[in-house]
C-alpha cells in the first residue's frame, strides 16, 4: 500500500491546470453503450475510478483507440452483455461505485442489465433507491439473486412515465435519463439533478440524436428514440477540485493560479470560499488566489456564526465541505460545518485534532471549527485517508502542517485526483510517494 510523505510549511506558486471532471466522466464514459457508432471523449481525468470504468468497457468488448492520454475513442459495435454476470465483473464493478451507470444504457439499447453491489467511499450509506425505483417505472422488472450478488433487470417493456424522484440525485438522474432516452414514448422527470455534470450529458445525448427538453432545469421532458449515433464531446474542468486548489492557496499561505476553471460553471464554490475571507480574483477562465497571511470568517448580518451547509445544485456541493472544514482551522473565527448528506463524512475531523487542530465535532453531521488564524500551526502526523475528498482535505493540511506528515491509503485520493503529488511538486511543494 503506498502512502504519501509531506514535508509542510511551505508556501507554493504557480499556475496548475484541473482535470476533467470525474463525476461528469463516469456518466459520459457509460454512455458510449447507447451507440454502435464511434464515440470521442477528450479531457479524460487520469484517475483511478474513471481508469477502473474503461477497463470494464473494454471486458465488455468496446473498442477503444487512446489518441492521447485524455482523449479516447469508443465503439460499441460489439457487446458482450453476459460478461456483466461474470464474477470478473462482480469483482472489478465491487471496486467503483461508478458501474452502476452502465445500467441505464444497456436497459435503453440491449433491454437487460446486471448490476452488482457497488463499492467506493466510505461515507455512510448511498442508496440505489432512485434508480431502481425509477428503472421500474419505465417498466423495468428487477430481482436480487444473492447468490451472485447481482440485481438482475429485465426492460423489455420499456416505456415513458412521469417520473418525481424522492431525492435530485445525480447519479440516479443520469442513469434514468440515458434509460429514457431510448424509451417508448415520453418522459418526464421532476426533481431532477441539474448539475452542470447533469446538463453536459443530456447536451451530448441531444447531439447523438436524443429528444430532450428543460435541460439546466429540474423538470425534462425526454421524448424517446429508437437510435443513437456517435458524437464527439469535451468534458468539464473538475469543479471539486478547482475548489480545493483554492483551499490549498490560502492554508499554505501561496500564491497560485488556477487556469482554465470554466468560471461560469462553478455556481456558489468562489462565494463559499470568500465568506472564508480568502481573496481570489477572476482573470476571464482563471482564478488567481494570492498570498495571504491571514483570512477573516465572515459572519451572517445578525452576527451570528457562519454556517455551511450542502445542498443540491445550485447549491453549495457536499464534496467541498471537507475542503472547507480543513480550510477554517487556520482562519480567523469561527464556522459550523453542516454535512447533510453523509453521515460519516466528518469522521475524518479526529486527525485534524491529533494535529492540533480546535473542532467540535457535534454529531455525524455537524461540527463546530474554531479558527487558530496562524497562532498555532498544525503539526505533521501519521493518518489515513478514508475517502477521496478527506484524504485530500488531511493532504492539504499536511502540507501547511509543520513537520512530517505520513498520509497512508492513498489509493483513496488517487481514485478522484490525478497525479496529484506530481503536479503539486510542480507548484514547489515537499511530497514523495512511498
């Protein structure tokens, strides 16, 4: 098992460039099953999840011609469907919470699909609900055989229905929508997820031939078709970590600039991070944070504490509250951090405090920081990262941290951040692989 070794308490500067977005590739990467014609994917992230998918696809006998490291093309002329009952399948989707996105498009274009238990983060309980729920109202029959582990489902009775989802999730939106789209009749879903992530999808099935209407809204309309042809499409830069790169300049105390952030996307994540007191400038596509020796927690206009919370788009996303919580130990004041979504998702707080670090941790949910402002600097210790974006958030905090620091299960950031320790070498930071 690798782990990363830090050396902290050193400023950074320069220019880094995000990846593509990796909740958007697993969506658009799953897709390629809706078309026997050739599908071009550019600014692939480099990561291990979106990594772990490609391999899947490739099992399932999709061709796939790799032009550059982040640009692929896919062909789906030749599917080997019963691979998906294969315990090489149930093994390698066990690993990635992302497989279940191949369900929608195989229900929509082969009318069965096998999805097994998925596996992921370690942040409490993600339900399958809204997608099964939702893949039985198009007409969809399901069953569990838990001798294989799989749910196996049936659609050959796929039909539109009017559909309102118990919660916006993204996932379950995307994977009802590529279902839809090939549908008899039409669809409508309410309570749609209208991520960014959400909208590029049904912007490059539209190109592909789809009919669908209120796309950036939470109410579409899917009129379905019975082909789809092959697209070419560019993927967003990853909004979460746009977001934490903002969060590293202002814990280390640097200078960087973040290119090519397509700054009309990200919603509420710059206003966040200002109520947090960090300076950062729009520069057209980039954003400029400088160097800043201490930054101020706002408080609401009655005084009150600051709280920042998680919401669906357009508001604030849950995978930057870890971010933010590491980013508030150093400030000046104080902020309750209310994680809504997932219940173990704060856990990760006691390293924080084994680094000196003042946080009240109130209940899974919630916890109260209290601002050092540079007073007392973190110190470098030995943890382990348990989901992408804690362990991301503990690597930002090593790095301002004094000392060494050892963060071990690594694995977990590689999973969503490409070749992290390399480009923040780059930047002048002090991290080896080990």
């Amino acid at each position: 098992m690798n782990s990363f070794e830090v050396i902290g308490g050193k400023k950074l500067k320069g220019e880094i460039i995000p990846q593509g977005a990796k909740n958007e590739a697993l969506q658009i990467i799953s897709a390629v099953l809706l078309t026997p014609e050739k599908m071009t994917i550019s600014n692939i992230p480099d990561i291990l999840d979106v990594n772990l998918l490609i391999d899947l696809l490739e099992e399932m006998g999709v061709k796939l011609e790799r032009h550059q490291r982040d640009t692929c093309t896919f062909q789906a002329d030749d599917v080997d469907i019963e691979y998906l009952r294969s315990e090489a399948y149930r093994l390698k989707s066990g690993r990635l919470r992302g497989s279940v996105m191949l369900a929608g498009p195989m229900l929509a274009r082969f009318r069965k699909a096998f999805i097994s238990k998925p596996g992921g983060d370690k942040i409490g309980r993600r339900r399958l609900d809204t997608h099964i729920i939702g893949f039985e109202k198009l007409g969809v029959r399901f069953d569990y055989q838990a001798q294989e582990g799989l749910f196996h489902l049936d659609a050959a009775n796929l039909r539109g229905c009017n559909l309102l989802l118990d919660e916006p999730s993204v996932t379950g939106t995307a994977n009802i929508i590529m279902a839809a789209v090939m549908a008899e009749g039409v669809t409508t879903i309410y309570n749609a997820a209208c991520e960014p992530y959400i909208q590029q999808l049904c912007k490059m099935l539209t190109r592909m031939g789809a009919r669908i209407k209120g796309i950036g809204s939470n109410l579409l309309h899917i009129e379905g078709v019975s082909y789809l042809g092959g697209t070419e499409h560019r993927m967003l830069p990853d909004m979460i970590e746009i977001g934490s790169f903002i969060g590293l300049a202002a814990m280390t105390q640097s200078e960087i600039t973040i290119k090519n952030t397509a700054v009309d996307q990200l919603g509420l994540i710059p206003d966040k991070f200002r109520q947090l007191g960090i300076q950062l400038e729009i520069r057209g596509d980039d954003i400029h944070i400088p160097e800043q020796d201490v930054y101020e927690i706002q408080s609401f206009l009655d005084g009150s504490v600051l709280t920042i919370y998680d919401h669906p788009w357009p508001g604030f996303t849950p995978d930057l509250l870890s971010i933010v919580l590491v980013v508030a130990t150093q400030a000046r004041g104080s902020v309750l951090i209310h994680q809504k979504m997932f219940e173990s998702r704060l856990f990760f707080v006691d390293k924080l405090l084994d680094m000196g670090a003042k946080i009240i941790l109130c209940d899974p949910h919630r916890a109260a920081v209290i601002g050092l402002a540079r007073e007392q600097r973190l110190r470098g210790i030995t943890m382990s990262s348990p989901d992408i974006r804690a362990g991301v958030a503990l690597l930002i905090a090593a790095l301002s941290a004094e000392g060494r620091s050892i963060i071990q299960n690594i694995e977990q950031i590689d999973r969503g951040y490409q070749h992290i320790d390399q480009r923040l070498r780059q930047l002048g930071a002090q991290i080896n692989r080990i």
